[in-house]
C-alpha cells in the first residue's frame, strides 16, 4: 500500500513538473512567407488551374453500349462493301451446349440447387455459395 502511494505521488510530481514549463515557441518571430490561416479565402484569387483529363475520361463518357457498336458497324459495312456483324450467321451445331463454371471457368458438370449456377467441383461450390448464389442476394 505504501509503495503504491509512493509510485502516484512519484507520477503527479512529474505531471505537475511538466505543466509548469514556459512555453517553448513563445519567442518564434513570425515571418512573411508563413501561411496565415485565418485569412479569408475571399481574399486569395479566384483561379484554378483547369483539371486535365485524361483518355479513360473520354472512354468513360463517350462509351457506347452493344447496339451502336452494331449499328455503326452496319453502316460501316454498306459504305466499304463488306460483311457487317449482323449478317454473319453460322449452322445450328449438332452437339450440345457446353456448360462451363461461373467461379473457375473449367467445364461445370454440377449446378447450384438454388439458383442453377453451374460449377465443376466442391470447393467452387463452396466458393460460389459464399460469394456468388443469388438465393442469399434476394
């Protein structure tokens, strides 16, 4: 109990030690290429420097979905004379459509009971069950 006592007066003399400095940037001479802050901003210019955009800007915003890459292609097409994409078709195939696994890509022989999603083995199942099954999504 004693050396207890002697340990917090010990922390309180330090504490009150520490309180009682001057203050050491009280003799700083203050200079004219210091920012000052608490101007007013309407103060300072009203220019800014214009924004540079790069190419992913103009990709984003001029984007054109599926059917205007297809129109533009068909326009295309007529003036240069040539197949466009519309006018490509091919034979019905004679096998059956493959299915492939919505988490890895392989061939999915197994699909999810509850959405249908097909996958290729247990451990994309158990991938596909954490992140992907649209019965947790509804």
């Amino acid at each position: 109990m004693k050396l207890l006592k002697r340990r917090h007066r010990k922390v309180m003399e330090l504490l009150e030690s520490d309180n009682y400095h001057d203050d050491p940037h009280a003799d700083l001479v203050m200079s004219k290429k210091i920012p000052k802050f608490d101007d007013n901003l309407e103060h300072r210019s009203t220019r800014t420097k214009k924004k540079e955009r790069t190419a992913e800007y103009y990709q984003i915003k001029y984007r054109k979905n599926f059917q205007q890459l297809v129109d533009e292609d068909r326009s295309e097409a007529e003036t240069n004379k040539r197949v466009s994409y519309m006018d490509i078709q091919c034979e019905e195939s004679l096998m059956p459509p493959r299915h492939f696994c919505a988490v890895c890509g392989f061939l999915g022989q197994y699909s999810c009971l509850s959405c249908g999603t097909r996958f290729c083995s247990i451990r994309c199942m158990d991938t596909h069950a954490d992140t992907r099954c649209l019965k947790w999504a509804a």
